[in-house]
C-alpha cells in the first residue's frame, strides 16, 4: 500500500472521478486525512483497464483483484521456504 494525495491518484486514473469514488466505497482505496489517500496503486490500475478496455463489472474486478492479492501472498510464501 502507497500513500498519494488525492489529486497524484486522479491523474493516474486520468481524471475518471467515478472510479475513484467506486473504488473508495469498495475498500480498494483508503482516504485518510490532509487529502492523501492509502492505496496498491496497481489494483487501482487493473481495475482501471479491466472497467474501461474490457467492460468487466464490478464484481468481476473484485475476484480478479482478490485473486491477484492471493497470488501474490502465495509467492511471497513460496520464496519465503526456499530461503
């Protein structure tokens, strides 16, 4: 998780208000105090591009989202063993 102030996100996200707002009420972002906002930016990109380029619903963003989470979770474990 990053922090970034409200306006650096919008500018990743190219202005879209909207999905800022989803992702808020979501969970995905976290807004916090001074206008800064806690985030995994690359969430807040894929569901970005899976929202927009490839019209998947919110739903579908979430799973995909979890899944990467838990992905990610697993690796960090498995290099965790080998060391």
């Amino acid at each position: 998780m990053t922090r970034y102030t409200y306006q650096h996100l919008l500018e990743l996200v190219d202005g879209d208000h909207e999905l800022i707002t989803l992702l808020v009420e979501e969970g995905e972002i976290v807004r916090g105090d001074n206008d800064v906002v806690t985030v995994n930016v690359e969430h807040v990109l894929v569901a970005r591009t899976l929202l927009r380029d490839l019209d998947v619903s919110w739903p579908g963003i979430e799973i995909i989202l979890r899944l990467r989470r838990e992905l990610a979770e697993a690796r960090k474990r498995l290099a965790e063993r080998d060391q």
